[in-house]
C-alpha cells in the first residue's frame, strides 16, 4: 500500500518561513512505511542554503532533514522509515537558511510505502511451520 503527494512543477512557494511543501492522505493501515521525499528549491544568493524534513502531522517534529548550503537551482531530498499509526499522515516542510522572501520551492514530491503491518506481522507468526530436524541415518 503506497501513497504520494505532490506540489507540481511550475508551483512557487516562497520560504519566509518554514512551509508544508507535500502532504499524504491519511494512513488507512498502522504499519512500518517507507518515506522518500525530494524538492527543488531556488535559493537566493544572499540567503545560507535550503532544509527539507518529514514529520507526522500528528507531532510535527522534523524526522530525518536533508540539507545543501548551496544557492540557485538545488534538490533537497529525505528518506526515513516511520511507523504510522491509521489516520496519520506525513508532511514534508521546507524552509531557507534565514528565511529569504526571495528563495522558493519550486516543486516538490513525497512519497510513503507500507513495509510492514500488525496484520503482516501476526499473518507470518501463523504461517510458520515447524520441521524438525531429520538426522541423517536415523529410523534404520
């Protein structure tokens, strides 16, 4: 089970402050996901280098931050595993060194994959069968 958001190319938000970029529905099944996530940001020359993290938008706490201090044209990109709980989400943010009025994001991606679920995990614990061991030469 996948989900993705996107903010399409030819979008501008600007970075005065830090800004949700991407945000995914709400998660139907509580589970281990795979988080990727990348935007293009247009730093201005006079700003320190553009940020982006990911966060449940039921904390809001930065997870895992991709950074460059570099200006102009650059891509921002995260990876993360994040266990979600159903009716959860996750959002990426992003925002300027010093919050420039002149450095956007331009577009901008997210995307979250179900690795591994409660229902995965008991359906594996059942599905085990046992063998013992057959010592060779034994029963003759």
């Amino acid at each position: 089970m996948g989900y993705s958001a996107l903010l399409p190319l030819g979008s501008q938000l600007f970075l005065r402050h830090p800004v949700v970029v991407a945000q995914i529905s709400p998660i139907e099944t509580s589970g281990l996901y795979y988080i990727s996530g990348s935007a293009r940001l247009d730093i201005a020359l006079d700003d320190a280098g553009g940020f982006c993290f990911d966060a449940l938008v039921s904390s809001e706490i930065a997870n895992q931050i991709g950074e460059s201090s570099n200006r102009g044209r650059i891509t921002v990109s995260i990876t993360d595993a994040l266990f979600i709980n159903a009716g959860d989400s996750v959002e990426k943010w992003c925002y300027s060194g010093v919050n420039s009025p002149s450095s956007s994001v331009l577009n901008a991606g997210l995307t979250a994959i179900l690795i591994n679920s409660e229902f995965d995990a008991k359906q594996a614990r059942r599905s085990r069968v046992h063998h013992t061991p057959v010592t060779p030469g034994a029963g003759k």
